[in-house]
C-alpha cells in the first residue's frame, strides 16, 4: 500500500464536498482490494484510501464530478473518470492497469473525444475487466455465464485471443458488476441480466430476493420490474463475495430503497413495503403454482376467486418473452392475479401459469368464482355429512359451491324457491373441477340424486319438495351425459 501512506494524512474530504455530487438515482461504489472504497451517490461522495494521483486531481480544483471509478486487484490498477470544471470528461488510469486494457484505452482515447468521454472501465480481481466505450467492448478473466450475456447483446464475436472487440446491438453497458464465485449483473440500455437469484454468496442472493420482496426470477422480468432499479455493485475483491450495493430508485420524492453490506458489517438496509403492484402477492393464503406465489381474492367463505378468460390469439404477444404464457386462440384461462399495466397473470387448464397481456384476452360471460377443484372438494365432502346425518330438511345451497354463468336466459332458472341455485353451465364448472370429467364421474355423481334414494334420506315432513329437487339436479346430471356422449349436442359455455 506504498500509494496510500504518503497521502494518508491528506484529508481529501474538503475537496469531495467541494465536488457536485451525482445526480438523482446516479450511484458509483467502487471496491478495491482491502479497505479501498469509493462511493459516489446523490447525497455525495465518501472513500477510505484513495491512490495518490487521484487526490492530486481531487485537490487540483478542476473536477467538477466523479463520473466513475473502478480499483483493481494490484495496487496501481484503477481507473478515474471525471467530468471537468470546463465540460469535458478526463480519466485517470493507474500504472499497472493490464496491458491489453491499457490498449483498449489508449486506442479508445486517441479516435475521438466522443469515445473518449464514453470510456468506462469496470475492474475485477484476478487482473479481470470489462471496458467499454459507445458501442464497443473488450473483457478478460470474467465469469462465463456474464461473457455469454455479453455476446447475448452484441453483434459481432468479440475475440479476446486478437484483441478485437465485441460490438454492442444497441446502447451502452451501463451498469455491469461480477465476482469471481460466479454472481454477476449487467445492464444495457433498458435491458437488465444477472444471476443475482441463483448463483454467488448466499448473503446476496438473499438480500436480492429481499429487495424485490421474494418475487421469483419470471415475475422479475417483467419490464416493469426491473426498470425500479437504479444501481448494483458487487465487491469483486471480497473473498467471500458477500459484499454488495443494490440501489432502487427514488419515488415520490423519498429516499431511495436499498440494501447493501460492507463486510465485516452486517447487511443494511431500507426498504418500502407495498411499494410494488406485485408486493401484495406475498399475502397469507397465497396459493403456490408453478414456483410462483400468488395471491388471488377470496370470498366471503374464505374460498379463492377466480376470474375466466378467452384467449383471443395463439402463442405470445411477444414472442420471445419466455415469462410469457404461450396460449392457444380459443384457450380458457383462469385469471389470477391483475398486474397491473393491462397485464394479468393467468392458469391455463394444465396448472401452467404466466403473464398474458389484456389486448391477448378476451373476458367471459362469466363472474368471478371459486376454484372448481375446491368449489368440487367442499361440495362433494358436503353432500357426503349431509347423507349420512340423515333426516334431511333442506336441499342444498348449489350455488354456493358454483354460481358462475350469467347468462340471461339462465337467471329465471337459478332463482326462485323451486330452482336449484345454478344451471346446466354451473353443474359442468363444479363437475370439471373433480379433475376428471366423464361419463363414470357423472353417472356416480346423478346416482347420489336419485329421487328415490335421495327421498330416503329426508324428514318426511319435507320429503316432497326434497324429491323434486332432487328430481331436478337428476335430470341436469344427465344433461351433461347426455352432451358428453354426443358431442353434436348444444355445449354449456365453455
Ligand atoms: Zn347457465
């Protein structure tokens, strides 16, 4: 640390505070080896050790402000960007930066102040690096799986063996940041990547699953998610890769959510609740499906509800978009949850689940409803205590179990005192709900309504009425028989 000790009584702080300081949502951290660390953020700038020659340009008085800055794992490997006091962008690197690095630099320098001033320079341990500059960008040393990202946006092979650079589709890195476990995280343009979920020290995998308040990596994709964030470092020096900065940026003019940790510190941070259209997903009596945790709206018996809808293409609305639901035109899906945005997150009849965009569905004549598998589980265990209490007086509620058609000329059929409560459309919901819907399941289910049998069970005192209605739930069991085994027949709504 020859570098630090002449200048460790030099109180450069004056000099920081004297600097403008980022801009709202703009953060650098930058960790070097040991305790080196600078930190940029809207409220100022901070730093421990700080190399000689950048104090120099710190006391100078020509810096306007740090744009970025990034310390390698030797002692003289950094790189400074400020802007000046006279508008232009200058770096300062340190001598022992690597040399094929060093000739990224040079040569970015030497071709025009534009790609001068649009350098960065993000460094790593092991002498690893990625640079960049407009569209271009060299790396060495960095994890594979950030390497196959970055070729992911590029367009051109980067060959690191000839030194020729990799060339971005669109935009710039904007944020990038890895540690040799594995963890990585890189922005471009709108676009965010990272392994933040799955892979590197446990202590950032929690933190960033807490940061987006457990939501799973698929919901995390969608775009409006990811464009919540503001800034991710990761400390490639720390052995245990366990220190990290993640920033959101600001809303409503609070102070923006983070969560970080500078080891040997514990982890630090704030965060909102609620402040996420997703967050209250995370609710008690969230149903699991497909890894995901959802939340969906109960009724007044506690019972989940759900809302019907018609997929009016086939596919995705965007093709590639993985978190998706692929749909069939025609395909009814069960609406889960509203995101937001006009997007949904939906079941399709196979238990699949995923985001369909409004413009995609097309709304049914159907009003919310109790899941048919719970509404088919409750009725069945129902009916089961009824029959073997006995004497019975009254005839079951249906509709409590199924009351989802709304179809006007179903209305007079499911009121009035000697109607059931549901209709033919109801009685095949509730039926499809036993998982399996055939002609055995039906004819067990119409067997239990037999007028007679059924007849048996009731006090005499109601045994008439009873036995009608019965009668009745008879005939519409096989009604749906009568459908299943001619398929020509006129279908209940689907
Ligand atoms: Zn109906």
């Amino acid at each position: 640390m020859a570098l630090a000790n002449s200048v460790v009584h030099i109180d450069v702080s004056a000099a920081l505070t004297a600097l403008e300081p980022p801009g709202l949502d703009q953060y650098c951290i930058a960790f070097g080896p040991g305790a080196t660390q600078f930190c940029a953020t809207p409220n100022g700038y901070s730093t421990t050790h700080l190399p000689r020659k950048v104090v120099k340009d710190l006391l100078g008085g020509q810096i306007k402000k740090v744009l970025h800055a990034s310390f390698g794992s030797d002692d003289d490997s950094f790189l400074f960007t400020y802007q000046m006091k006279d508008g232009s962008v200058a770096h300062r690197a340190g001598r022992d930066l690597p040399k094929a690095l060093r000739s990224f630099v040079d040569r970015v320098s030497a071709t025009s102040e534009e790609s001068a001033s649009s350098l960065r320079v993000q460094l790593g341990a092991n002498r690893s690096y990625v640079a960049w500059s407009g569209l271009l960008w060299v790396a060495k040393r960095i994890p594979k799986e950030l390497r196959t990202a970055l070729f992911n946006i590029s367009s051109a092979d980067f060959d690191e063996a000839n030194g020729s650079p990799g060339v971005l589709k669109s935009g710039t890195l904007d944020n990038i940041a890895w540690h040799d476990n594995g963890s990585w995280y890189v922005k471009n343009g709108h676009d965010h990547s990272n392994n933040l979920m799955d892979r590197g020290a446990g202590v950032i995998r929690g933190a960033w699953k807490d940061l987006w308040d457990n939501m799973s990596s698929q919901e995390l994709l969608l775009p409006h998610c990811y464009a919540k964030l503001a800034y991710v470092a990761i400390n490639p020096h720390s052995h245990t890769g366990g220190t990290f900065a993640f920033f959101k940026k600001t809303k409503d003019a609070h102070e923006a959510d983070f969560i970080l940790r500078f080891e040997p510190e514990d982890v630090v941070s704030r965060l909102r609740k609620k402040q996420y259209p997703l967050q209250e997903m995370r609710q008690e009596g969230a149903s699991h499906t497909s890894g995901q945790v959802v939340n969906v709206p109960k009724n007044a018996e506690g019972l989940q509800v759900f809302k019907w809808a018609i997929s009016k293409h086939t596919g995705r609305s965007h093709a590639r978009d993985s978190w998706e639901l692929d749909l069939k035109k025609g395909e009814r899906v069960k609406i889960l949850k509203d995101m937001g945005n006009d997007w949904f997150l939906v079941e399709n009849r196979r238990g699949e689940n995923g985001w369909v965009h409004k413009a995609w569905l097309d709304s049914q004549q159907m009003v919310p409803h109790i899941d048919p598998r719970q509404a088919y589980a409750r009725f069945t265990v129902d009916v089961e205590k009824m029959l073997k209490a006995g004497d019975i007086r009254s005839f079951p509620d249906l509709s409590r179990y199924m009351n989802a058609c709304t179809k006007d000329a179903c209305n007079p059929l499911k009121k009035g005192t000697r109607c059931l409560g549901i209709c033919i459309h109801d009685l095949h919901e509730l039926m499809c709900g036993s998982g399996e819907y055939t002609l055995d399941t039906l004819k067990t289910e119409r067997y239990k309504w037999h007028p007679d049998k059924f007849a048996r069970y009731c006090h005499p005192d109601h045994r008439e009425i009873l036995r009608e209605k019965a009668q009745a739930l008879f005939v519409l069991f096989g009604v749906l028989m009568d459908i299943l085994e001619n398929p020509r027949a006129p279908q209940p709504a689907a």
